[in-house]
C-alpha cells in the first residue's frame, strides 16, 4: 500500500502528516488523493457496520424461528464473526467504530 501518511515525533508528541503531493488545499477545501481515500474508507466502514447489523437481526429471526442449525444460520454467524474481527482490529488502531457487539 502506499500510505499518503507518516508519523512524526515532536516534543515526545506524535503527529500524523500528509506527504506532499497527496493533497490539495484550494479556498479553505483540502482534495487530493488522501481524501479520496479517506472517503473511500469511510464507505467501506459503514459498509461493515450495516453488514454487522445486518448479520446480528437475521441471526436473531433465525433463532425465533428455531433454525440455529441450518447451513445458512452458520454462514451468516460466520460472516457476522469476520466482519466483527475486522471492526475490533479497527477499534484496536483507533479507529472510532460505533456499534454494539451482540
């Protein structure tokens, strides 16, 4: 991956910084390809927490109606658990992920 970012330390203070040639600063708007793809994260973010919320409400009709050992009640207990591994990673790095983990 090339990273747009790199830490700096000052004053034993941390920081996060753009490389130049990554963004663009133009009347107060900052563009450029870091801000694409911190959009492109952004979605891929709310993307997992519907998909997470999505899992969690089919596998509690699925436990209503007493399917808990159907072949689809394990794919979507599977699929909830990868998409949970990847939010707590992100949470693991900073990441603010809102959710409840059922």
């Amino acid at each position: 991956m090339n990273r747009f970012t790199r830490q700096i330390v000052r004053n034993d203070e941390t920081s996060v910084i753009l490389d130049h040639g990554y963004h663009l600063v133009e009347s107060g708007i900052i563009s450029g390809k870091a801000v694409e793809r911190l959009a492109e994260f952004e979605t891929f973010l709310e993307q997992m927490v519907e998909e997470y919320e999505q899992c969690a409400q089919q596998l509690e009709t699925m436990r209503e109606n007493k399917k808990e050992k159907t072949l689809h009640f394990k794919e979507v207990l599977g699929k909830k658990m990868m998409i949970q591994q990847v939010l707590i990673k992100l949470k693991w790095v900073g990441i603010d992920v809102e959710i409840d983990f059922k």
